[in-house]
C-alpha cells in the first residue's frame, strides 16, 4: 500500500509511508519500499491510511435479528475490517451467529451477548416487556461457553424496551458477567430511560471497562420527557463520576441516538467518546443521519476533535475493550493486515444528527478501500481469492 498519509494512533505514527503485507500479516512499514518487492500494489498516494476501522456498536446479524446486516457488505461503506454485534443475538440464537455468520464472514466479528434469551429477532417487539426473558444463568453459561468470541452483555434500558422494569435486566446482565467466570463487560443502551433519576441509577452501577452506548442520545422517553445523561442543559454529576472511574462512553450513532445539543454539553463538561461507533442496521444505514461510521468520525470532527483522535476512537481504543485478536487496531509489523484507505475531503459540509440538528463542518472522510488481511475488498480481484 504505498504512498498513502499514515495515520496510527497506537504508534503515534503520522507521516508518509509504504506498509507491506505478506501472508495476511503487515511486514514491514517503511518510507519507501521499493516497487519490485511487492506482486501487487495499490496506490495510496493523497489519501489516508489508517488500521482498519473497528466498529465497537453495529448490528452483523443478517437473518437471525430482525435489523441485521452482513458485515461484509458493510465494508465498502465503512472500511470496517472488526464488527462487533450489539445484542444481536441472545442465549438461544447465539450458535447460529457463530457458526453460520461469523464463520463465513471475512470481516471479524466479536458479540456482546443480549440478556433477553431471544436477543432482537423479535425486533420491533421489545424483547424486556417481559421480563422471563432475561435469564441469568442462561446467559452466563454462555459467556463461559465463548470467551474467545464473547465480549459480555447487552442490555437496552429505554423505558420502550423494559416497560416498568427499572433496573431489574441490568442487575441480571452484571450478575450474569459477574459468575460466568471471567471479566465480561456490559455494553448498556440509554435513550429514552423511563425516568430522570433512572438514568443516575444506570448510570451509578456501572463498573469501570463497562460500555456506555448511545451515550450522546436526545431520544425521548414515551411521555417525551429528556431523560438522558444531559438534563434540562446539565451534564448530569453520576454521568462525570461514572466516566472518572473508567466507564467507556460509546457514540452508537444509530437513527435515533446521537443528538449534537447533547453532545456539545456532554463533551465538554468532561464526558468525551472513549469510542465512535456506527449502530448501523437495515433501519439507521437508510437514516438521514448517515450512521456511516467514516461519517460519525467526521462529524466528531466538526465538533472540534481531530482527526488523530477520531481515528483513535474507531481503532485502537475499541481494540483495547475487544482485548481478542493480538494486534488489532494497530499498523505495527506482525498485526493482521488490516487497513482503511480514506479520502479526506476538505470543504464545507453539513452533518444532521438524529432529532434533525444540523452543524456544518469541513471535513468529511469518505471511504476508498478495506483490505482485511492482506486482501483487499472489490477490484483488484484475487486469484484465488485467498491472502497470497
């Protein structure tokens, strides 16, 4: 891959330079490796490259949770070579995504297993209305079944999803990480929480490495009261506290939870994104949000972050949290040849969040190409199509 502007956050690595992959593995990255070394090249020159993208929050489910897209497919739009599938699957479909789906997919792919047994195929049915479907030791025999896949466990809080439940599925989710004996995190879904001091309560029994998601929503609760982490224009003090002792706050995009009037208190009042995540499915990919996640980075851009930290966020953050694969989210010789060539177009833009606020920006990040190990997605073809 020559020429490109490498940018990699797990090096502090910015400049010009070459990366050569062979067997699937980065080899050398190098100022200049010289043309006759390589039997393909593809060239980079005036673009960004970067690990490729981790998307800590999307749904990869396809045909076993009702909103699933093939991860594959995805990487062309993302240049995403991990995915990691948000609650897709519970305790009772949970194989089927493991061997079916994630077998034969080229992107990797990790999971957060729901705690409702029958995870979102029944979407958009809430599957914690009834509250049964939440089994502790279910869920916990298979986190201690999967711990080389398995990240730990989702749970949606949003008053929509658990009724009058209040804090009943995220204590049975932490229990369920607690003894399935090793340290499984929780990722939590917020947005529209029943109640504001609900959202304190969540909020205060998160432990630190647990994944807050959906951490910049405005989504209402089904009275439409502003139940979140930002209330009446105020950060909420057990959101700063649980961010100081380590909890992970997660973008989650989606198409209806990122809101910027939340992000633009949150941010500042200490509350940044550890992490940039799509929540991209078949519903959010068609939302005028664009959950894209390129396209999140860029607006967290027009925010005023920078490029190096938006890219820190999708790679070697999130990579640190899956803790899987040695050396993802990195350029380093010996990591897997994964990497995301990007178009950095510069000029004025507008970016929309999910409740119709707008914000111009400058900056857009458009995808180009994804090579995931060593083989890159479209033309040029392989022959065989296998790494070489």
């Amino acid at each position: 891959i020559k020429g490109g502007d490498v940018l990699d956050p797990s090096q502090s690595l910015r400049g010009k330079r070459d990366i050569g992959i062979r067997w699937g593995v980065v080899e050398a990255i190098e100022n200049d490796i010289p043309a006759a070394r390589a039997l393909k090249t593809i060239d980079a020159a005036g673009k960004l490259v970067t690990p490729g993208l981790i998307d800590l929050h999307s749904h990869v489910y396809p045909y076993g949770s009702a909103i699933g897209i093939p991860a594959d497919e995805l990487a062309q739009f993302q240049c995403t070579t991990t995915l990691v599938s948000a609650g897709d699957a519970g305790v009772n479909n949970l194989g089927a995504l493991r061997r079916y789906i994630v077998a034969q997919s080229r992107a990797r792919i990790y999971a957060f297993l729901h705690i409702a047994n029958n995870g979102l195929s029944g979407f958009p049915v809430a599957e914690l209305y009834n509250i049964d479907y939440a089994q502790v030791d279910a869920c916990a025999m298979a986190l201690a079944e999967n711990p080389d896949f398995l990240l730990g466990v989702k749970v949606r809080m949003s008053e929509n999803v658990i009724a009058k439940h209040g804090l009943e599925p995220l204590k049975r989710a932490i229990k369920a990480c607690e003894i399935c004996g090793w340290p499984a995190r929780m990722m939590v879904h917020i947005g529209g929480v029943e109640t504001k001091e609900l959202m304190s309560d969540i909020l205060n029994l998160l432990r630190p490495g647990d994944v807050l998601t959906h951490a910049y929503s405005g989504a209402p609760n089904i009275a439409g009261a502003f139940t979140n982490i930002v209330q009446d224009g105020r950060l909420l003090p057990a959101a700063l506290a649980a961010k100081q002792r380590g909890v992970m706050f997660d973008v989650g995009h989606g198409g209806g939870s990122f809101d910027f009037t939340v992000a633009e208190v949150a941010v500042p009042g200490g509350c940044a994104a550890d992490t940039i995540s799509s929540d991209i499915h078949v519903f959010s990919g068609n939302s005028p949000g664009m959950p894209y996640l390129p396209n999140v980075m860029s607006k967290f851009i027009a925010m005023g972050s920078s490029l190096e930290q938006v890219v820190a966020a999708a790679t070697v953050t999130p990579a640190k949290i899956i803790n899987r694969a040695p050396k993802i989210g990195t350029l380093q010789v010996g990591a897997p040849g994964d990497v995301a060539i990007m178009e950095v177009v510069e000029g004025p833009t507008t970016f929309v969040d999910t409740r119709n606020n707008k914000r111009d920006g400058k900056v857009l990040l458009k995808p180009v190409q994804t090579v995931i190990n060593g083989v890159p997605f479209g033309r040029p073809y392989q022959a065989p199509f296998a790494v070489r």
